[in-house]
C-alpha cells in the first residue's frame, strides 16, 4: 500500500504482544493486519468514489474538503502498521520459546522474503474465513472475483509502492512462491494482463498451515512418508553393501557438494528399498518413498507432481526416494521422461535415492548420477541365514531345512518375505484358525510356489500327482535308482554347498533322467512319485507345440520351456521323447544338419538346468548314443512279471469300491499278462460296468473290460484264457 505521513513514530510502536503459541493463532494474529488493510484499501476506494463526484463542486465554491478522509486515512494506516507490528513481535516471541508455527517456518526453510511471506497469508485467507471472499470481490469489482489477483496481492502484500513493484515482479517470475505455494485460480477475465491472473494457495500449503503434517490424499497416493524412528524390516542379505554405503555416505556428507543421487538397481524384491531403509535409520532421516508408477502425468496435478516431490522432501525434511525409478518394461518415450527428471533432479539440493531394475547410467547424459550400485541376488548360505532370520517372527514346525528351501527356490528377499506371509495363511487354513497354527514344510513349499510368476502352461501341461511309491510296482533295482535320483535333488545344498562340489561344477546342478520300457510300464507314473516325494511341480511337456519345421524355432520353444522353467523349478516331463531327440544323423543336407543343432542345443539346456528332466521314450533304441552319456540316470521299465502284475490287481482299486467275494488277483495277475496302463484300464472300465448293473465289481466284469481292451489291437478272448473262469465265456462273446 502507498505510504501516508505518519503522525509520529510512536503512532506505530508496536505493543508489548504475547507470543504466538502454535500456529492457529498466528495466522490469526495476522488476518487481524489483513483486516485491517483491507479497511484501508475499502477507505480510499470510496475516497475515490467521492473525489470523481465533488470535484466539480469544488471547483465552482473554490472550497476544498477531504479534512476529515484524510484524518480517517491516517487512522487507518497507523492500525494496519501496528497490527503488522505486533503480528512480527508475536511470530519472533513465538519461534523464540521454540513454539511450532507453520508458516513461519515454511519461510525459512525455502527462503522466503517477508513480503513473499506476507503474499502466502493474503492467499490463506480465503481457506480460512469466506468473508474475505466477498471482500476480495468488492475490491475487485467483480462478484464472481473471490481469489485476489497478482494485482490485489501486491497492493495488500506491500508497505509501500516500491515494494509493490517487487511483490509485482515476484509474482510474474517463476520463482519459488509460483513452483510451490501458489496455483492460479480460474475466472481471469480474457485476454486480461498477467496482473489480472487471479492466484490460489496450493492444497498442500494449506493443509500444512491449518490442519497437519499429513499429505493430503492425492499426494498420499503416490507418496509415502516413513520417520526416522521407524523399525525397518530386517536386512538380509548383502550386508557389505549397507556398511560400504554407509562409509561412502559419511565421506561425501563432509564434502561442500550440494546434489547427491544415489542409484540402486535389481530386481523387483532384492532389497533396494530395505537397503535405503536402514540407511535413513543409521543417518536418522526420514525417508520420502514417491511411486513412479502413480507419479500423475496428466491432468491438473501432472506438471507439479514433481515439484510437490520436493516441496514435500523439504517440509518434511526428508531423503526423497524413487521406487519403480527405471523399469525392463520402459519404452522410449518413458525413458526420455526419466532422463528429463534425473536434469531436475541435479538442481536438488541434497540426496536422492533411485530405486530401479535397470541401471540408470545409460539414461544419465549429464551424469547427474554419482553412485549407482547393483543389488544383486542372495547367495546360497545368505539365502538360508534369511530364511531363518524371517521365520523368527512366526510360529514354525521343528526340523524345517531352511538349507534345502533355499537351495530349491532361489528367491530373494521380496520373494521370502511373501512366500512366509502365505505360509502362515495356509497354516491358519490348514487348522482351522485355532490360534495354534505352525507353519510345516508342506506350507512353506506352496506358498513358495505361489511367488513363482512363469508361462510354460503355454506350451505344456501341469500334472497332479497323487502317486506314492508304494503306488509304483517296479523291480527292486528300478525303485532304488529312483530313489537315488530324488536324493540327488533333496540333497544337493549339502553336496554342493557344504562338501563344495559346486565350486568344481562350471553350470548346471540338476539331475537328467531317462525312462524308456514298453507303453503302460509306469513311466509317467515314476515321474509323479518323483514330483510327489520331492513337492515339486511337473509340467508335460506338448511336443507338438515344440517341433517346428521352420530352422530356429525349435530352438527357440526349447530356450522358453528352460527359462521359464528356470524361476520356477519345476520337473520337465518328456513324453515320447524319441520324437524329438532321434538319433543324430549323418549330415548330408541343410535339414540333418538343423535336427542335429537342435538336439545339441537340447543337450546344452539340460545341463544347464537347475531342476529335474524326465525323459519317456518306448524305444531305447532310437535314442543317440552320445546323448545318453549325458543322461544321469536310465531307468528301464520292463513288463511287469507275474508277481508284480498281481501287486498291482491288489492296488488298483480303491478301498471305497465294492468287490466281488470271486475277484481272483492271483489268477488275473498270471493269466492277463498286461502292463500296469493296461490293467489301469481294465480296472476302471469293469467298474463302470459294474456300476451300471448295481453290482460289485467281479471277475465277470474284468473279463468283460479285458476283452474291450483286446479289441483295441484286433485280438479276442479264448476259453484258454478263462481257465476255471471259463463258465463267463458265452456270456462274455454275447455282449
């Protein structure tokens, strides 16, 4: 406001005050000078008014009035000086008895001038009383005019007119109080001046002077706020890391250098942000965690969602951390994005941290970057350390080997921490709720499953196994090399861990097995028991998804099944493997020389492969040589002989099924000399007879099925074949 002559200076002394005591009656304290300017301005408004009206009399008496306006003017200026006097008394006492006032204390943490300040409390106004609404439209001239323009701020704002023009010229620039206090309201009149812009206070700014520290809800959304004081999820793994960041930190803290960005990348889960976590505990600051996938781009928050960032780091003290910072799914246009932010970002004082999956150098064109670390994957003993460290906040069953989990699913830290959460939740499942649930093998082995994210459905099939070994009739030699081949998986973290034989291994720690025998001999069925005794998945594989005609392709379908395969740790079940790795042929066109490639790169992926493969086959003999030397166990299937066809009789049939007091297994396992597929077959069709005739299965309903099953490869049943059975045999050729 234009300066009047004062009566004297102690007209504007300012009066002993109190001291503000929190920040409500600070800014009420100072809507008592905003009042009092605006009955100022009001005042020579209508001083104005009544100039333009007697100006003509004036002229014609040659008398002059205005005695008694400018005494009221006077008036008016010494209660809007003093009212600011004590405002500034009352704000400095408040701060000195370490009272917290908001505003004030906005202004010394982005250097705002008391004019920039006095700028900010003219716009708070009209979030705190709506009389001023209506005062702002009256002087305005404008009813709809409820938000004052730059041209009323500097008018209100300012103690004289060089000051004025200063508020003027600090509200066209694109300074601090336009990037982070003040938005522009709407109702500008167009093709208005840039004075005619009507200004509003930022959400956020008026939260903080009225309410609290919390964000408001659409910052909250992409933004998190975590105190110094805050116990951080335990750190495990990669502890050299934490204390060389913490050395490096404390170094480059003692340097003059303003900007710090600190980059760290890994996958999704490795514990970069535990990494930081534990950091902002050690240097005791509180930590800004900004989601870059909920980071607004468009609409009316976008072009500020970055500067709301550091506005927020400031007011909040805090280290801003970027989560999601630079993504493998990135495209273009994101990147150039990222790019244009790490540019800003070299203008923050202080640190930033950059959480990404990528590493952010070859985005950085101006090496705004200066550390920028991998975070990479646990290592087998720091994976089991973490295992057991995670399983101290839960209930768990005794003799859990944390060694053998680890050495199964190669997680990280993310991945544990998710696996034991849906541990616990199958646990509760599992016993009802009661309270008294402990977590067992069988839980942490499904809920590891449960964090594993892969695709070979798309070119395979999941089995669920139900077989047990005691469900799988094989000759005694057979059954041990199974049994060895599971050992060679339940047991690999101690051969290759703690007896060190993984440091004599270049790749590879899986185990290859071939099963070939006869169609029906139990190959499949192995392959369940397998899966069943090691709590594994099993995938089959569909080889007519995996042979192409087209060179490469093949290849390629193999390299997916493997690398899916890879995260997931599951058993690789090869039906009919022959068709795919035939015997490698002599070399006398483009197309032998493309099936040999194939299967030398199928080779190649077996041993790489940290699981099991299962290889099928009904022809040993097809299979190339120099490929089964790199098979680690054979296991032949043999025809089941005459004791071993009459075990499987015995089992075939569940306990729920009735039978017939005449069912004869000795005579059905010496007379039908069938595979254990076949006998499968026989069994389940003579109980759908038997259960649409409403009877028990028997020996009449066996042959009946024995005989279906004849039929498929064009023989018939004989008397011979019923031997004291032979009474069902004209029953049996009615049918």
């Amino acid at each position: 406001m234009d300066q009047v002559v004062l009566e004297s200076d102690a007209a504007v002394e300012a009066i002993g005050e109190t001291p503000y005591p929190d920040g409500t009656a600070h800014v009420k304290g100072w809507l008592e000078w905003l009042d009092a300017g605006i009955a100022l301005m009001l005042h020579r408004r209508e001083k104005l008014e009544k100039e333009f009206g007697t100006a003509a009399d004036a002229f014609v008496t040659g008398t002059a009035g205005g005695s008694e306006e400018e005494g009221t003017e006077r008036e008016l200026f010494v209660q809007w000086e003093r009212a600011r006097n004590r405002a500034e008394q009352a704000t400095r006492l408040g701060e000195r008895e370490n009272a917290f006032l908001p505003l004030p204390y906005l202004a010394r943490l982005f250097g705002l001038s008391a004019l920039e300040t006095r700028i900010v409390i003219v716009c708070l106004a009209v979030e705190v009383d709506r009389k001023y609404e209506s005062a702002f439209a009256l002087l305005q001239g404008e009813r709809s005019a409820t938000y004052p323009s730059r041209d009323l701020l500097a008018s209100l704002a300012a103690g004289d007119a060089a000051e004025r023009r200063t508020a003027v010229r600090i509200l066209r620039e694109e300074g601090l109080l336009a990037r982070y206090f003040l938005r522009e309201a709407g109702g500008a009149r167009k093709g208005g001046t840039t004075l005619n812009r009507y200004c509003r206070l930022d959400d956020r700014i008026v939260r903080f002077a009225l309410d609290s520290a919390a964000l408001p809800e659409a910052m909250a959304r992409y933004m998190t706020i975590v105190p110094p004081a805050s116990v951080p999820e335990p750190l495990l793994g990669h502890f050299e890391i934490q204390d060389k960041l913490r050395s490096w930190m404390t170094r480059r803290a003692a340097t003059e250098e303003a900007s710090l960005v600190v980059s760290l990348w890994g996958n999704e889960g490795a514990g970069k942000r535990t990494h930081v976590a534990h950091l902002g505990v050690h240097f005791n600051e509180a930590l800004l965690y900004v989601d870059m996938a909920k980071l607004p781009e468009d609409g009316p928050d976008g072009p500020d969602a970055l500067d709301a960032v550091f506005r927020e780091a400031a007011i909040q003290q805090a280290i801003p951390v970027f989560c999601g910072f630079l993504l493998r799914s990135d495209g273009e246009a994101e990147k150039r994005r990222k790019q244009d932010l790490l540019e800003r970002l070299s203008r923050l004082p202080g640190i930033a941290f950059l959480l990404s999956e990528e590493p952010c150098g070859p985005i950085d064109r101006r090496g705004v970057i200066e550390l920028e670390l991998e975070i990479p994957g646990l290592r087998d003993e720091e994976r089991a350390e973490a295992w057991r460290t995670l399983s101290l906040a839960y209930e768990i069953e005794d003799g859990i080997d944390w060694e053998a989990l680890s050495s199964r699913f190669l997680f990280n830290p993310g991945q544990m921490a998710s696996a034991m959460a849906a541990a616990r939740a199958s646990a509760r499942w599992r016993t009802g709720g009661d309270g008294h649930e402990r977590i067992g093998w069988s839980d942490l082995i499904q809920a590891c499953y449960k964090q594993i994210s892969h695709n070979l459905s798309a070119k395979s099939k999941r089995l669920s196994p139900k077989q047990r070994w005691a469900d799988l009739v094989l000759p005694e030699a057979q059954t041990r090399k199974l049994q060895h081949a599971c050992h060679h998986i339940r047991y690999k973290h101690n051969v290759y861990g703690t007896w060190g034989f993984q440091g004599k291994l270049s790749y590879g720690t899986g185990i290859s097995l071939l099963f070939s025998g006869p169609p029906g001999t139990g190959k499949t069925m192995a392959a369940e028991v397998a899966a069943n005794e090691l709590d594994m998945e099993i995938y089959k594989i569909d080889l007519s998804q995996m042979i192409s005609k087209y060179i490469g392709e093949t290849e390629k379908n193999l390299r997916e099944i493997f690398d899916e395969a890879q995260s997931s740790y599951a058993i690789l079940f090869f039906d009919e493997a022959d068709a795919l790795f035939g015997k490698r042929s002599e070399v006398k066109d483009a197309h032998d020389k493309n099936a040999n490639t194939e299967v030398a790169y199928l080779l190649q992926k077996m041993e790489e492969y940290r699981g099991i493969s299962i290889l099928a086959t009904n022809y040993l003999q097809n299979m190339d040589e120099a490929f089964l030397r790199r098979i680690n166990y054979v296991i032949r299937f043999p025809m089941p002989d005459e004791k071993q066809r009459e075990a499987i009789w015995r089992n075939i049939f569940p306990r729920q099924t009735p039978l017939a007091s005449d069912l004869d297994c000795g005579f059905l396992g010496r007379k039908l000399q069938l595979s254990g597929g076949s006998i499968k077959n026989v069994a389940l069709t003579a109980a759908f007879l038997a259960s649409g005739e409403g009877e028990a299965v028997g020996m009449k309903h066996i042959f009946q099925a024995y005989q279906y099953e004849l039929d498929k490869t064009n023989r018939t049943l004989t008397r011979d074949d019923l031997g004291e059975y032979a009474y069902y045999f004209e029953e049996i050729r009615s049918i």
